[in-house]
C-alpha cells in the first residue's frame, strides 16, 4: 500500500488553452478511513472537453472547480480498503473520482462512486456506459429520432461522443455520415464503426462531400463541434431536419462566446428544421433504459469503442489538451495505475 496520494490541483483559471502550469502536482498522505468510507486506488482516469469548461468561472450545468481543489474527472478503481458492505475490498467502482491516485468513497449518487455491474469491463464505465454514451444515446434517440432509411450526419465522429452516436444511427436502420480529422479518423469510422462514409474536414471540402452523400438533405445531424463545421450541416438539412447540439468543441469550451457561429441560422426557418440542445443528465430517470440499450448493441457487436490511451497521473494535463488539438481518437483515457 502506498503512503502518498499524488493530486493534481487547480491552481489558476487557464486563459486560452489549457497548459500544466495551470495545475499543480502536490502529495499528500493517503486518506485514513472513517466509519462507513472505502478507500479506492484509481486506475484509470476519462478525459472529456467538459472537465475545461468546468475550470472557467463562469456559467455552466454544473460549478466550476474551485481554485486550489483537486481537478475535477471521471474514473475507476478498485477498492484496497473497506469499512462499508456496499464497497467490497477488491470491487471496481466507477464516478468523480479526481485526478489522484486514492479517493476515499461513502456512498453513491449521480457524482459519486458506483459498484461497477457484474461483467461490464470498468474502463467502458468511462465511454459507452458514463457521459459519452448517454449523451450519444439520449441525443440520438430523443433529440435526433431519427427513422429507418434516413441519412444521419455526425461530427466529431471519431470521438468519444461522436462515435457512439453515429454507430446507434447505424444500429436504429440509419445511412450514417461521419466527419472527422485526418485519414486515420476517417478510416476508423468507416472500417471499424461501421459508418456509410467519412469526410475529412481538414482536406475534404465538405460541402461538395455533402452535395455528393446526401443529395437530397440531411435528417439528423448530431453535432459535437459548432462553428463553420455546424454552418456546413446547416446548408444540407432535409425539411423537417432534426439538429442536435451535444457539443461545440471548437470553440475551446473557454469561458466566452466564440469568434463566430451559424450565420446561416435561417436555414431552420427554411427548412422547417428544429436545433436543440441538451445535457445528458436531464434524463437521469431514463438511465436503466440507456444502459440496458448500449449492453444490447454492444453484445450484439454494433457499437465498438476506440481508446486512445496517456500514461502515468503526470501525463493528465496534456490528455486534456489533447482532445482539443485532436491528437485522440475515440475516448482519451489516463492510465495511472496497473489493472
């Protein structure tokens, strides 16, 4: 058992990009237990575009992580100490655990530490079956609703979100078109996910690759990015389109509106078109019913999960500057312990 807890806290409010300066790297001793409290080793760690917005002071779903706290994220690890039933020495448990090696654990809840069910592998607590997939699912199936035969566009598709999405399209009867960066991306989402085709949005020009694909408009468009890529989705929208916003990481979720946005926001008058926006935990009542849907596909074979994996607690601040610089494909995960 080790004596220390490595944690990464927050030490300013990063102006920009995120950068390590704007961390801290401090060690503590490793929490004593009290009545009722388990104390968990993290192995794994899920990096999401979120965890940079909640480092802004400003407004968003949920506070911002306050300055000299340890940084806020997902993960999963398994319990070392117990002095509570619902925690079993040797038991995997997945939720806010921080960027740490040791978190100490006494109940559930929405942000609190979970049991992780009996044969659900524990990273995919991170990506199919945490945030990622529930927002994929809830934005696809309630927002996006799309029907069998309809052309359905994703962006960001080769992320953790936009993967997931783009392949519960495939499994919901859909022709499912992704947008990515580069030819590895592209590739992946073709050969791997499953999808009908893939543009390339840092070669491709991609609304002539939209002319093409879907000549007569786009059903559903699931977007994860925002800016020029959602103007593009915007010009290609069948009537009666569904747009949904799950995300705009181009704009660095960095505490202010960006430079630009969709200027060609009439299009949804035009086409009779509907945008929404959602968080996924305004479905917290219908999760069992998205968990039991992912399980399904997943042990059917029509959702696969791609991981791009950082190592050591050290490598965190990077990982998380990663995602932004779309150095990840599918869930960028740190590993800080063996499993």
């Amino acid at each position: 058992m080790d004596t220390v807890n490595r944690q990464w806290v927050v030490r300013r409010r990063p102006e920009g990009a995120v950068r390590v300066e704007d961390f801290e790297l401090r060690t503590v001793p490793v929490p004593e237990l009290g009545p009722g409290e388990a104390l968990i080793k993290v192995h794994w760690l899920g990096i999401d575009p979120t965890q940079r917005g909640w480092l802004n002071d400003a407004d968003n779903y949920i506070d911002a992580i306050p300055l000299g706290s340890v940084m806020r994220g997902g993960g999963v690890g398994q319990v070392v100490r117990s002095h509570n039933s619902n925690y079993p020495v040797g038991s995997w448990v997945a939720g806010m655990v921080g960027w740490q090696d040791y978190v100490v654990a006494s109940e559930g809840g929405l942000f609190g530490l979970n049991v992780v069910p009996d044969g659900v592998p524990a990273r995919l607590m991170l990506s199919m079956f945490g945030a990622p997939g529930l927002t994929a699912y809830f934005g696809m199936t309630d927002i996006g609703r799309p029907e069998p035969g309809q052309k359905v566009l994703v962006s960001a598709a080769a992320g953790a979100t936009g993967s997931l999405a783009g392949q519960i399209a495939k499994a919901m009867g859909c022709t499912v078109i992704g947008i990515a960066g580069g030819p590895e991306k592209c590739s992946w989402i073709t050969e791997q996910a499953g999808l009908d085709a893939a543009i390339d949005y840092k070669h491709d020009d991609i609304d002539a690759c939209l002319t093409r694909l879907a000549p007569d408009g786009i059903d559903v468009f699931f977007d994860g990015v925002g800016g020029r890529v959602l103007e593009h989705g915007l010009a290609h929208l069948a009537r009666g389109a569904r747009v949904v916003l799950a995300g705009a990481i181009s704009s660095g979720y960095q505490g202010a509106d960006p430079e630009y946005g969709p200027r060609n926001y009439m299009r949804l008058a035009l086409d009779r078109a509907r945008m929404e926006g959602f968080i996924f935990l305004d479905y917290l009542d219908r999760f069992p019913e998205a968990f039991t849907a992912l399980r399904d596909w997943h042990d059917q074979g029509k959702l696969t999960v791609a991981e791009t994996i950082s190592s050591g607690l050290e490598s965190a601040p990077d990982a998380l500057r990663s995602v932004f610089e779309g150095r990840n494909l599918g869930k960028q995960l740190v590993q800080i312990a063996d499993s």
